[in-house]
C-alpha cells in the first residue's frame, strides 16, 4: 500500500522509464505517472493531487520531485537512478520526508562517496555483474582528430544499417560541427539535441532518431543517462579529456545496447596539452572495455579523485596524507567503535600492529598453491586482519573448498595468526620461540589484570 519514488536525472529518461514501467505493470493494479517538463502546469498540478492524495503508486520524475509542493501519502521507497549524477542534498531530501524510507540507488559507476559508504559497511552493496544473452563489449579507441579515420568510422556503421551518436558539448559551436560532419559523409541524416532546444523540438528529435529518420545523433551530454536505442552501435566523443570517468563509461554505455558489436572512439587533442589526470581517466577507460567494468572503473575513480566527506557534502577529495588503504582501515575501525556504542581511538596504535611473533618457521601462501598473486595478497590480508579464532577458521575452510588442502606453510601461518590473537588479549607485545627456548616481552601497561 506504500508509494514508490523514482528519481532521474533527466527529463528524457525519465519519459523513457515512464514507457518501461507502464509496459511492465500492464497486467497489474498500480498506477504509474511521470512528472515531466513535457507536461502542462495544470496537467503537473492534478499529478500532484493524485501524489498526495495515494492514488498514483509510482512516480517518476527529474529533481522537480524534490520541490516541497510535492506530498506523499505513504512514501515507502526511492528509487534514484543514475546516481551520480545527484548532489548529496538532493539524494538526501527525499529520505527526509520520511523517516523509515528505503533508499535505493542505481549506477553502473558509483561516485567516490558512495562506493566508500558501501565498502565501510555504512550502506548494503549488489552487484550485478552477468550482463544480458549475447551482448559484446564496447570496442574503445582513443585517437586525436583524423578525418579518414572517422569516415570510416561513419560509413562502418551507416553501412550494417545502423545509427551513430556524435558528442559535442559546445551549445554554440554545434551547427558549425553539423555542417563539418555533413561535408565529412554527406550520406549522414544529422539530427542535433542540446538542452537548451524547447521542450517540444526536442522529444520530436529524440523520437526521430529511435524511429531511424535520423541515422545520426549530433548532441551534448543530454545523452548521458539511460537513453536506450539498440539500433545506435558507435559512439564518437568530442574533446573526451573534459569529461570525468563516470561520465566517459556512461556515454560509451550509449552503445552496444543489443547483439552487434559496438564501437566508441574518444576524440583528444595532443597528450601534453592535457592534465595528468585526465591522461589516468583516458587510460582506466580504454583498459576497462569488458563488460561491467563501471564498478572497476569506479575503483579506480575513487583512488584517483579520493573518498570525500561521509557528514560532509563534498563528494570526492584526496586522503593523501594517510594513503587509501590506512584510510579505509581508519573508518573500518571507527564505524566498529561506534557500533559498539564506543567513542572512536584513532590513536590507539596497538590494534593495528598487533602482537609481534615469530616462530622461525615457513609461514607464507605458496605460490604452486595459489598462483594468482592478486589473490594471494587478499587472503593475506583477510587473514591478518581476522578478528577471533573462529574468523580464522571460517577463513581456513574457505580455503579447502577453494583450493584443496592447506601445506604446511599456510598452516603455520594460521597458527601464528592465533598465537596473535592470544598475546594481543594477554598483553603481550613480541613472542619469539625457536628451537633453543624462547622469549616474551609484555606491554608496559597491559591491558589484563595480572590478578586475573
């Protein structure tokens, strides 16, 4: 009995969910509106009544839904779809109509942020990772300004049939680019959007180019979020060294929407008139070219770009003082103190170190045990960052079923992550026991009674 909220980004994908959700729902009970810029006044205001009022189950609409005219009835959920391309207030203005809403957000390239929040544990984390039957990875070049290259480009695609996207974000300049286009491949039907077109013109454009009236699109970034056409396989971008990473793998994921193998091509100028990160942002989206590679590119954004502030409204920022991996290992801790209903001690060193022990025996993952160097560093961390015995030992089954057996030098070195485990709760800052007797050294003030 609860309402839905579907927020967007843009007005076109907003109509375009719109279509999905009333196809989808057909068969069903529930009532589905948008709140669109292509709707009259009076046409909005009796949308809203029906908001208020429960009749309408879902909306869907750009930020127009986070003004205060709109009343909910029995909000129940928020949906925010490309959620990178929203502030943090904006996020946050719907969870505070209602204190027990559900949030959840959408994005194939989480900002910094977010994906921080969801790898400190503050917000839960889905992947979905299989991508649909008989789809191909976009094929990705990145080149300088080449005329015979993209008129093949062009008559490649033009000559399978099908449609291209060229990205020009320069309202001014666009017409200008359209009749250097047209001379380029006179065969080309180029139609132009922008979002400073009338409300009209511009659904009317967009409605062409599905239909195939236009077999291309010469457009800005109003193409960015959502806008599914299948027939559209190649993709150029204009100057891609403005854009962000986010920003590159949502236009590239424009294309390549059915069975045919796409094409993207990312149009810069000479490498050294462009900035250090800009050259990071261009290789990490030429090499992420397999399909779901938005969360690895995403990664790879948060290290470029930093996490941001988690009470703060800035969404990005470097934590270079500390490092990324100190960082993350910092806010794991103090999430962990404040659960416990305990005030946070980043200066509490010890637990980071732990106890020192040293056995003088093999204590390693082999490398004709598992090979993968990747893995093997993430099994060593996980182990050393093992909270209790019975951590250990989940960790030691996984193990087994993983990769067989453990040898001996893995068993060795569990046992000295126990032995750690033991001395960091008795006090005890060094163990060194070998062959010829050994030797304890206790903290100065530890933290057991010795009565006890």
């Amino acid at each position: 009995g609860k309402q839905v909220a579907v927020l967007v980004p843009t007005t076109l994908l907003a109509e375009q969910h719109y279509r999905n959700f009333r196809d989808r729902f057909a068969d069903y009970p529930m009532k589905v509106e948008v709140l669109s810029r292509f709707k009259s006044t009076k046409e909005i205001k009796a949308e809203l009544e029906k908001v208020a009022s429960g009749e309408i189950d879902v909306i869907i609409g750009t930020h127009r839904l986070l003004q205060p005219d709109v009343k909910f009835k029995d909000l129940g959920l928020v949906v925010v779809d490309e959620e990178q391309r929203f502030g943090v207030r904006q996020k946050e203005a719907l969870k505070a109509m209602r204190a027990n809403v559900h949030l959840l957000t959408l994005t194939a390239t989480p900002i910094p942020r977010t994906l921080n929040m969801a790898m400190a544990g503050l917000r839960d984390l889905s992947i979905i990772a299989t991508p649909p039957p008989n789809r191909l990875a976009v094929q990705t070049f990145i080149t300088a300004w080449d005329n015979a290259l993209l008129r093949e480009a062009f008559q490649r695609e033009l000559s399978r049939g099908g449609q291209l996207y060229f990205l020009h974000n320069d309202v001014e300049s666009i017409v200008r680019m359209q009749r250097e286009l047209s001379e380029l491949v006179p065969e080309a039907r180029i139609g132009i959007a922008h979002g400073q077109m009338p409300e009209r013109e511009l659904e009317r454009v967009m409605l062409d180019f599905q239909k195939q009236r236009f077999n291309v699109l010469l457009s800005t970034t109003i193409i960015e979020s959502g806008i599914d056409i299948p027939n559209a396989n190649t993709i150029i971008i204009n100057r891609a060294d403005r854009f962000g990473l986010a920003q590159l793998h949502q236009l590239r994921g424009r294309v390549g929407r059915s069975h045919h193998r796409a094409y993207a091509y990312l149009v810069v100028p000479d490498r050294r008139s462009m900035t250090s990160d800009a050259e990071k942002r261009l290789e990490a989206i030429a090499s992420m070219d397999e399909l779901g590679a938005g969360f690895t590119l995403a990664t790879h954004d948060l290290e470029i770009r930093g996490a941001g502030e988690l009470l703060g409204e800035d969404q990005s920022g470097q934590m270079a003082e500390v490092g990324f991996s100190l960082y993350t290992e910092l806010l794991e801790r103090a999430v962990r103190s404040i659960r416990q209903g305990k005030l946070p001690d980043l200066d509490a060193g010890e637990e980071v170190r732990g106890a020192e022990v040293e056995l003088h025996v093999a204590a390693l993952i082999p490398e004709d045990y598992l090979p993968d160097v990747h893995t093997r560093l993430t099994l060593y961390k996980r182990i050393s960052s093992a909270r209790d015995a019975d951590a250990l030992r989940e960790l030691q089954v996984e193990m087994i079923d993983r990769f067989g057996l453990l040898p001996d030098p893995v068993k060795h070195l569990f046992a000295i992550a126990e032995l750690k485990l033991q001395a960091n709760a008795l006090g005890v800052r060094k163990l060194d026991l070998g062959e010829n007797g050994g030797r304890l050294v206790f903290e100065a003030k530890p933290a057991i009674d010795p009565v006890a």
